[in-house]
C-alpha cells in the first residue's frame, strides 16, 4: 500500500461536524493515526466508509472486536481517494463548560486562598527529592510556602517548592489540555469548593511517557 502524498482528509474534515472526504489512502493503522490528528478527544471522532452498500465504521482506541469488521474488510489497506464519512463530536465544549463552573466555586471563596493538601502526581518528568510524587503542600497566597514527602517525612527543599502544583496551577493545566485537544481528558472536582481531586492527561494518544495524572486529597483551607 502506497504511503500518503499530501493531505490525509479532503476536503479536510470540520472540527466538530460530520464531513463527507475522501481519504488519501495507506494501511488502517494510518488512518488511524489521522483520525486521531484531526480528531484530539480518543472517542471523538471516527471515520465510515460503505461497502457493498454498508456502511463499516472505524473507531480510534475502541476495543478490537468493534473495530474487527472494518479491519477485516481492509486487510491492505485502503485505496487513495476512498471516500468516507468522518464525525468529530464536540466534546472539549463540555469540558470547558465544567472547568468554568469549578473555577468560579473555588474563586468564590476569595482568592489568594490559603491551604493545605496532600498531592499525588505520577508522570515521567523526574521529581527533585526521593518521594515527591506523594507530598504534603503549604500553601499561601497562591504560592507553596512549605511541605514535605508524606511517606518519608522529608522536608521539601525551599528553592524546588515551585516543582508542585498549586490549585490554580492544576487549573490552568485543564485549561491547557482543553486548549491543545488532548487525546484523552479525564476530571473531577469537589463539588463544593470547585477544586480539581483528579486529573488524568494523555496529551497525544500515540506517545510514549507524556502521560500525566494528579490526585488532591485532604485540602483543608487554612485561616
């Protein structure tokens, strides 16, 4: 199978909507590689072409036996100037719509908040002391002040404080995630006080080691 010239999609596909294109053609582990290009949210998008007059559905990080009948039917790929149908659900719209919601309860508390909390993080981006991916933070006036390692014990060191999110830092790394169409968003917040206990963060599905996960516990706000 012919590797692609120029663009994968044309006429190229509407962010979010329904387009009828035509695929430049290659196997279907590179049609899945640009429908995830274009479509960011895994579970977003997917593309249907129609054989023998039904229509075979591809569907980006779907379990195998959904995607079983179209790989089946495309054992060498697909032909350049396929045509076929691609959706793009919004789905980042949504999560905006959640992360405004949460940010105006936290700031409704009346920022620059003072707090404490513990702080998991688990990603591959090296820590600056043994245990750092499980902290307890100080902060105040929006800025960690102190903390240490909640297994060890340690004290964190003054000059890496500025390693560990804050709320608002977590805040803004949503925001970042919805702004660059991270493959795959997962969040929850508190449903008082609007602050973020969990955020998972794939920012490109086929990437080694760019994931990224936060977990809050036991905020308490300090007087």
């Amino acid at each position: 199978m012919a590797v692609q010239v120029g663009a994968p999609f044309t006429p190229a596909v509407t962010d979010p909507g329904v387009t009828l294109t035509s695929f430049a053609g290659g196997s279907v582990e590179m049609l899945e590689f640009e429908l995830i290009a274009v479509g960011g949210a895994i579970g977003s998008v997917r593309g249907a072409v129609t054989v023998d007059g039904e229509f075979l559905v591809y569907i980006p990080g779907a379990p195998a036996f959904v995607n079983a009948p179209f790989i089946e039917g495309f054992p060498e790929g697909l032909a350049a100037g396929m045509p076929m149908l691609v959706v793009m659900d919004d789905v980042f719209t949504p999560a905006q719509a959640k992360l405004d919601a949460a940010r105006a309860r936290w700031n409704a508390v009346g920022p620059p908040m003072d707090y404490n909390m513990e702080l998991r993080t688990l990603c591959f981006c090296g820590y600056p002391v043994l245990g750092a991916d499980y902290v307890a933070l100080e902060v105040r006036g929006g800025v960690p002040v102190g903390g240490e390692t909640v297994r060890e014990g340690t004290p964190l060191p003054s000059d890496q404080l500025e390693f560990f999110r804050t709320i608002d830092d977590l805040f803004e790394a949503i925001q970042s995630a919805i702004d660059n169409r991270a493959a795959s968003l997962e969040v929850e917040y508190d449903p008082v006080l609007g602050y973020p206990t969990s955020i998972s963060i794939d920012q490109i599905a086929l990437a080694v080691d760019d994931e990224v996960s936060y977990v809050v516990e036991g905020l308490a706000v300090l007087p």
